[in-house]
C-alpha cells in the first residue's frame, strides 16, 4: 500500500498538486503553480534552475528583495531569545520597539497600537474597534460601515463584507454578510480640478445612514487587489471632513500602501490628514513573516476601555517576536535607504516604459504611482497562455481579471527594471493583436 509520504517521496510535485490548495484556485489548480527553490534579492530561482525577476514582492511584501542578510540577521538573533511566547500577560521589548516605530512614522494621533496576525484580521480589529467605541459611547445602533465600490480589505467574513460586491464576490455568502453602505468607486483623479460629484453618492450615503454608520473604510489613493485604481488625496480630505461633520470614524487600509510604495511612507501622507484607526501589514515585515497592527487613538482605546472593559481579541500568535523583529529590522533598512527616491526613479521609469502600451487596441488605460506600474484591458486576461510565457521570458508577474501589472521589490535594478517594462510592453502587444 502506498502511504501519503511514499506519494511524496515518489513525485513531491505531483502530491502537492493533488493535495495542496493555492489562494483564489481550484483543487487541483487549472493551473498548475511553479517550483521555487531559493529566492535572492530580486529573483526567485525554479526548481529547473530558472532564474525569475520577481515583479510582484510577493504581494506588496518583500520591498527588500529576498534573502537580506541584515533581515536574516534580525530574525537569528531573536531566534537566540525566543521564538514566541503568548502576549497575553506577557510582553517583549521587540513588541515595544516595533510600535515605538509605527507610532512615530505613522500620523499623529494614532499611538495605540494592536498587534495582528495578518492583515485581515488587522481590518477585523479594526472594524471592531469602530463598533466596541460606539457601543462604549452609548449608540449601540452604530454597527454598519460605509466603503466604496472596488475595494479589497481581505478574506475574512468581516472583511469580505467591505470588499467589492462584485469582485468579491459576495453573492455566494449574501447571506452570510454583514450588509454594508457601498459608494461608487471613487474616479478622483490623483491630481487635477476637484468637483463636487466625486463625492455627491458618498455625501448623500452618510448623510441618510449616518445614524446606523460606526466607520468608513477605504484604502487611501491606491485601491489595490480590488482593482489597482488609483484616486486623488481630495477625496480623502472630503470625506474626513464629511466624517467629522456626521461623527462617523475613519479607517485607512494601508496594507497594500504603507511602507513607501505609492512614492510617501504611507498614502495618508499624500492628504495630510489623520484617520482614527489605520492597519498596516504586508510589507511591515519586508515580506518575511505574517504581521500586521492595528493603530487608533488614545481618545478611542480610552473610550473602548471605560471602567477597565478589555478589547475583545486577542490572537493566538499575537506580537510574535520573530516578526515583530524582522518588522523593526525591516522599516529601519527602509528609513537608512534612498527608498523616497528610489521609489521615485521606479516610477520614471514604469511611466516611460509602459507609456508606449497606451491606446492600443484593447488596452483601457495605462496607469504608474510610486513603484507600481499597472495596464489595465478592456476584456479578462487569458492566464492559460500569459502566465507560463511571462515565467519563459524569465519575470514573476501574477495578471489578474483584466490586469497585467508589477510592483517590484525597491532594490530592483534598472536593468531588472527595464526587463520587467519590456517583457509587459511584449505581452501587452500580443494581446492587443489577438483582440483586432
Ligand atoms: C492584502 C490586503 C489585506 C489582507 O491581508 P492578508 O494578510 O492577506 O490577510 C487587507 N487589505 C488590503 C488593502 C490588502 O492589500
């Protein structure tokens, strides 16, 4: 009889596939997902021994690259400490120094810091910290939220509530949701002459439902894994402005945004206004292990905390040391570097590089900010065909629905760059061939 680990040891890729599950992928995956061995600064080597550029920083992760001996370091001499303990009645001094960090580079209210496990749950707490406030407040009616159309907060049920109805698909779960306000998507140019329309829906939204309303939730200027759209901070200021006025709070999404990406440390700073509760995650670690946080006031935490009332969450892994010192090791890399104007550099050149790419039949729009290049098409993309030539001509990228885009580690080269620009710019071609 051949036992599960006989089958592994006979072909480990082919049990992987009968047995192991990918995210947004049908057991077994259509298609199949390809072997990395090792990663290296900006490339992933295959099993076969192919070397990738990695245009992707596993998603929004990895700002400095694979393998970073300062990174390695960090994590090897907290290992020498402990690896974890439980958070509950205990703390840690990585714990302490890491929200030291996030305290001082996030905006100015923000001082409470929430360790989570992943990004998610950092928008569930999130969430949760907005209704515990109100209910604390005595409005106990204040439990919905108000987003906009095209966002991605994360998978988890709370969180699945405030995705995009459509993109995320909520009519499997319509049942199972939470019901929450949707706004349009906000079509804000990143700059330009403000008008009024842009928020008339969002206005009118908080303005008859502010009674029910606990928070708004957005991810600021970049709308990433709901549709890589890209909004101007007046919209930002409008609706911090149009929260006040109908005392609602405000929650930023800054998984995708934070640490340098869109080209400012966080995209609240391209507004110069304040949330009362932020998340930040994903590239928090430099992409090397799960972590997220919660941040919000001391005027929120003081009034969920009334007469000593604890918070309700508290996960397992909470402020796990080892992540918690790669995450300091990590934002401390990122502040010594040039990332402001390297991010800068990156973004010159997806600008020029894909620029060619506009107006091409069955090309909807072509769009860069800070180290994110993105072209966007008018029909879904065929990843049967797209996905494997992308790793033959040797760059990570992963399209999705009508989206072929990078968001390359920041060490990338302008080389690595370019090669990323070209090979896009190829396929971009070939897809607008076989629309005509
Ligand atoms: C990725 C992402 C999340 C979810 O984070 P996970 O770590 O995957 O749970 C939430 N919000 C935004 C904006 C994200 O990009």
């Amino acid at each position: 009889m051949t036992t599960p680990l006989d089958s592994f040891q006979q072909d480990w890729k082919a049990f992987e596939q009968a047995h192991v599950w990918h995210p947004y992928a049908a057991m077994p995956a259509v298609i199949p997902p390809f072997a990395i061995s090792s990663a290296s600064g900006v490339r992933l080597k295959l099993e076969d021994g192919r070397e990738l550029i990695d245009g992707m920083s596993s998603w929004w992760a990895a700002i400095h690259g694979y393998n970073q001996p300062v990174l390695n370091a960090a994590i090897q001499s907290q290992l020498g400490q402990m690896s974890h303990v439980m958070f509950g009645g205990l703390t840690h001094r990585p714990a302490a120094e890491l929200a030291a960090l996030l305290v001082q580079l996030t905006p100015a209210p923000l001082d409470q810091v929430f360790f989570a496990d992943s990004g998610s749950v950092a928008v569930e707490v999130a969430i949760k910290m907005a209704l515990q406030y109100w209910h604390a407040k005595g409005h106990t009616n204040k439990e919905r939220l108000l987003t906009v159309r095209g966002g991605y907060h994360g998978d988890t049920f709370g969180a699945m509530a405030v995705c995009d109805p459509v993109t995320g698909m909520h009519h499997i779960f319509s049942h199972a949701l939470p019901k929450h306000y949707f706004a349009p998507a906000p079509h804000c140019p990143l700059s330009g002459e403000w008008d009024d329309a842009y928020i008339a829906e969002f206005r009118a939204l908080l303005q008859a439902h502010h009674h029910q309303i606990a928070a708004v939730i957005l991810e600021p200027i970049v709308q990433g894994a709901g549709g890589m759209r890209f909004y101007g901070p007046e919209y930002l200021q409008q609706v911090r402005t149009l929260c006040d006025e109908y005392g609602v709070l405000l929650i930023f999404d800054e998984i995708a945004t934070g640490f340098g990406r869109t080209g400012r440390l966080f995209a609240a700073d391209h507004t110069g206004i304040s949330p009362d509760i932020m998340c930040v995650g994903k590239a928090l670690t430099g992409g090397y292990m799960t972590l997220a946080a919660t941040l919000t006031s001391r005027e929120i935490s003081a009034q969920i905390s009334q007469n000593g009332n604890p918070f309700m969450h508290g996960p397992t892994f909470m402020a796990n040391p080892l992540a918690c010192a790669v995450a300091i090791a990590s934002i401390k890399l990122l502040l010594e570097s040039p990332w402001h104007s390297r991010v800068a550099e990156i973004e010159t050149q997806f600008r020029q590089g894909l620029e060619g790419c506009r107006g091409l039949p069955g090309v909807r729009d072509v769009r860069t900010l800070g180290a994110i290049g993105v072209i966007e098409f008018d029909n879904p993309l065929d990843m049967g065909w797209i996905q494997p030539l992308l790793v033959e001509k040797g760059i990570w990228l992963r399209p999705f629905g009508r989206l072929l885009y990078a968001m390359p580690p920041f060490i990338i080269s302008d080389k690595e760059l370019n090669k990323i620009i070209t090979v896009m710019a190829e396929v971009t071609h070939l897809i607008s061939h076989n629309h005509e």
